[in-house]
C-alpha cells in the first residue's frame, strides 16, 4: 500500500473552493493527474454515485471506476476506485474553514499486489501531483 497526502490553505470560502472541485467541466484546470472524463463527470454526487476517469500517473495512462464513498457538501468528497492491474485507488478531499480562508487536504490511498513493486516512485509521484494540484486549485478560486 501506499498513502499519500497534501495540503493548502487556499484564499476563499469553502463553498467557492467545492465549487470549483466539483466542476467536471474545469477539473483539468487543476487536477494534475486527471487526463479526461469518457462519459462526463458525474451527473450528481450522491454516496454510491459512479462514474470514469482517465488519469496519468508516473507518466502511464490508467482508468479508474470511481464509486462515491463519502460526501459532505463543501466538506467531504470520499471517492474509491477500481484502475488497472488490481490496484484500487482512494482520494479523500476534505475543506476545512479557516478564517477567510479554506484548509484544503488530499488523502490518496493505493493498493494492489503492482503497488508494492513501485510503492516508492508512486509516493513520490503523486505526493508532488497532489501538491501542483492545491496550487492549481488555490490559484482557481483566489
């Protein structure tokens, strides 16, 4: 397994920041990893909601079947996933208000018997695309 995570105090109210998240439309602006949606984003969020999403991610493309986990409007997006070779993938974006301000942290989660052979370099990886994420996301809604 391998975990990873970031976070950002990003210059705006929550509700501007979750806006921006769940902008399906926009969410190459800022999500470094994210590559397409082949069917469009979600139609609505709601626990248990599906949908796909093509990502790159040390430089190879995956697909991901994404089912929602977890939703807290402007608090909590909990997505798990199915990608290829076995590995199961997790993101947790939570927003915490902070002021006039958002604290904003990525979890991800990654596990699969492929993940042990590379756990390092998709450390590495993904804990650098969260953080061009948050500065991408930060510089979006500020």
């Amino acid at each position: 397994m391998a975990e990873v995570s970031a976070e950002a105090r990003l210059q705006a109210p929550a509700e501007k920041v979750w806006a921006q998240l769940t902008d399906w439309s926009a969410y190459g602006e800022w999500n470094a990893t994210h590559t397409s949606f082949p069917k469009g984003g979600p139609e609505t969020l709601v626990v248990g909601g599906t949908f796909q999403e093509n990502m790159k991610l040390m430089g190879f493309p995956a697909e991901v079947e994404w089912t929602i986990a977890e939703l807290e409007p402007a608090r909590v997006l909990a997505i798990r996933g199915k990608g290829p070779m076995a590995v199961t993938v997790a993101t947790r974006y939570t927003l915490t208000p902070d002021g006039d301000g958002t604290a904003v942290r990525i979890d991800g989660e990654f596990t699969g018997a492929a993940v042990s052979l590379m756990a390092g370099r998709l450390k590495d990886s993904a804990t650098a695309a969260l953080n061009e994420s948050l500065r991408k996301l930060g510089t979006l809604v500020s």
